[in-house]
C-alpha cells in the first residue's frame, strides 16, 4: 500500500492494443464536453507526463470558471498499475486527441496527491458526493470533472491494461468536440493550413466565446480552434493577434486564407449569427 492511502492496480491482462475508436463529436447534454488538444495533435508520446498538461487547483478552477470539463489522471511513481495501465491511456489520448492533465507524485512531491484531492473536495464539497473518500482513492485513476458540482470518478479496472477497452470506456463517458486548444502558433499554423477551421480567439474580459461561440463548437462537425489569450506567452499572444489583425473570430479555409473575420466587440450581434451558422449542430 501506497503512503496515505493511495493503492495501486497490479497487471491483470495482457497486453491489448486498441483497434481503434471512433472520437467523432456527439451531443448529449448529459455528459460533459471534452475539447481536444490542438498542440499535442497527432504526437506520439513515451509516456502519461509527457502527454499531458501538470493540473493544479488554480487552472482547475480557473477552466471550471470558464465552463470547461476537465479531465485528469491521479498517478504517482512506483505504481505498478500506472506503469502497466501507461500503454493505454496513451493510446487513448492519441486517439482521441483529448486535452487531458496529470496531478503527480513522485519522492520530490510527497504528498501531492493527498494535498490536491484534500483541496478539491474542500473547494467543490458536492463532489464528495460521487467519488470515495481521499484516503480510499487509488493510483492509477480517472477524473472528469465536469462543474463545480459534478464529477466522474473511473478508478483502476481491468479495462486499464487493455487499450481498446480502455478506449471504448472513455469514450461513452463524454462527448468529444471537435474543439481544438491551442497555446503554441506553431501548432496552430500547422493545423489550419492543412484543415481549414473557424479561429476564436477569447480574451478574458470579454466572455462572447464562452457564451456565444463554445455552445455551437462543440457539438458542430466543423473543427475550431481556440485560443485562451491569457494562458499564453508574450510572444504567442502577439502571434496569434497579428495574424488576427484585430479580429477575434476567423473562418479560415484549407490553405490558409481568411474568409470572414469579426471583432466580436464591435460586430457581436453578427458574429454570434455567423457562428451559429457556421458551425451548424449536428443534430
């Protein structure tokens, strides 16, 4: 047994890859909506800490603010079960192309688990409602945490050591948008050119893709690309706005030409009317 509490799963299974699952975007308001990861798309990674972004309780409540579900592992070093359960859980990421985020332990961080999760439930005290008591939370396990009132608890099974049923679990668990999150203007240069995508870039005193934007995005069949302005460098943000020229929402084509720009300060009424447009729910 793990210190504080936090057991792990020992192989159970061979080894099974995925034969692969469809991630295409679906629309039932009773799951959350996970975005995908525009700067890791199409990677392939050696291991979980590489393929995810580090969570803290900050940018948890700060993304939760935003109205975004987020998903994250719970594992430390020295758990057999992470180590055994690492093939496919970075399968899944590359078929999905989720943004998904890691909260770590190692020798370094003793007690890191314990100390976010005590600090979760203290924060969003109904989710003590749906997972387990802290000190009966195993390593490695799954969280989405969907509000700040609901959150999915998949803990270690054996569907963790067999890819394509891991996937296929993850998969009717949330609907998977064809929203992209971008930081890096590399990343995003390449994805356009060869996609074609609506850009949004959203500022954080001016919440209109949130609430005008974001309900139409994820569940459209039309991809998007977004941009949290605040979260990036000084120079990415000055990528990202040069090439925007004053606009905040950008359909552009395949290749890389813009078709229709706005400033949704000014043009809100229109924009908002041209995205819902654009992006079209698939039902």
């Amino acid at each position: 047994m793990k210190k504080r509490g936090f057991l792990t799963l020992a192989a159970l299974l061979p080894l099974c890859f995925s034969c692969g699952v469809d991630f295409s975007p679906t629309d039932d308001p009773s799951y959350p909506y996970l975005h995908r990861n525009g700067d890791k798309r199409g990677q392939s990674y050696a291991s979980l800490r590489e393929a995810t972004t580090p969570l803290t309780l900050e940018l948890l409540s700060s993304r939760l603010e935003r109205g975004y579900a987020t998903l994250f592992f719970l594992t430390q070093d020295g758990c057999p079960g992470c180590a055994s359960s690492e093939h496919s859980f970075l399968s899944y990421l590359k078929q999905s192309e989720v943004e998904a985020f890691d909260v770590y332990q190692d020798a370094s961080t003793k007690g890191a688990l314990f100390t976010f999760l005590t600090s979760m439930v203290e924060t969003y005290p109904k989710y003590s409602k749906t997972i387990p008591s802290v000190s009966k939370i195993t390593t490695p396990s799954i969280f989405i945490a969907c509000s700040d009132t609901k959150i999915i608890h998949i803990p270690a099974s054996n569907n963790f050591e067999n890819a394509n049923a891991f996937a296929n679990q993850m998969k009717d668990l949330a609907n998977y948008s064809y929203v992209y999150e971008f930081s890096s203007f590399a990343s995003f240069s390449s994805f356009y050119k060869g996609e074609g995508c609506l850009l949004c870039l959203e500022k954080e005193e001016n919440p209109f893709y949130s609430g005008k934007v974001e309900p139409y995005a994820r569940s459209s069949s039309k991809k998007t690309a977004h941009v949290y302005l605040p979260s990036l460098s000084e120079a990415e943000r000055k990528s990202f706005l040069d090439f925007a020229n004053g606009k905040d929402i950008l359909e552009i084509e395949k290749g890389g030409k813009i078709l229709t720009s706005f400033d949704s300060e000014i043009d809100g009424d229109s924009a908002e009317k041209f995205a819902k447009s654009c992006l079209k729910s698939l039902l």
